[in-house]
C-alpha cells in the first residue's frame, strides 16, 4: 500500500531511534524503489543498528550504497567493539550480512566471505560464507 511507504518515510524523521529502526526494516521488507534516498540518508543515522539495517534494507535492493556498513557486520573486530552485542547477537548480525552480501558483488565483501568460510570460529559462519559465495558471479 503506498500509504504505508509514505507514513513510513515520515517516521524516519522520529527523534526515537527504536522507531526508526522499526521504520527501517520495515521498508527494507517492502522493498519500494521510492525508499531508496531515505535509506541511503539513513545510513549516517546517529543509531548503530538504524545505519546496519538501513545498509541490509538497500542490499536487498541491490543498492551497493551501504556496502562498507555490510563489510563491518561481517568483522568480528568491528563486533567486538560494541559492548552491549553478545556472542549470539553478533552471529545473527553476521547472518544477515552474509545473505545479502551476494546481492551486491562486490569483490571486497567476496574477499571477506572467502576470509569467514575459512578461517571463522563457528561453524554456521563458515557453512553460511560458503554457500553465499556460491552466488557470486565468476
């Protein structure tokens, strides 16, 4: 529903960064071309996690625009620095990059791929690297 897209794009403007996230995913989900300049704006957002599915949101649409976002959700070291992100939560985060990776081809997300299928700690993150770089162009 157009509506929606609308009503959403005004909720990136909320001073409550819960509410930009939810607005952020939420149009990532949509996948409506009109979003694309909001969320590419969304991407020097204050809030962590507004940037990270900001950049998730513009992958799955093929736009390379948060690419270096994508490449940090797939560093451990860029992880680690963040207090409040626990073990499980840094896997999910690096699940997600993983998928939407191969929708951009990019040789420097392929190159971290490659990096996590062989030589990451958890397995899931290893298997999950290894299948995403099969969806990328040789």
């Amino acid at each position: 529903d157009n509506r929606a897209v609308e009503h959403l794009l005004e909720l990136l403007d909320s001073g409550d960064p819960q509410v930009r996230l939810q607005s952020v995913i939420a149009l990532g989900k949509i996948e409506d071309p009109r979003s694309t300049m909001a969320l590419e704006k969304m991407l020097a957002d204050i809030e962590p996690n507004v940037r990270w599915d900001a950049a998730v949101a513009l992958a799955k649409q093929k736009n390379s625009s948060g690419r270096r976002i994508i490449l940090d959700l797939l560093d451990r070291k860029y992880l680690n620095s963040f207090s409040n992100i626990d073990k499980v939560e840094q896997v999910q985060a690096m699940m997600v990059a993983i998928n939407v990776a191969p929708l951009i081809q990019d040789s420097d997300l392929e190159a971290s791929l490659l990096e996590l299928r062989e030589s990451d700690s958890n397995l899931k993150i290893r298997e999950a690297a290894r299948r995403a770089l099969l969806n990328f162009e040789e």
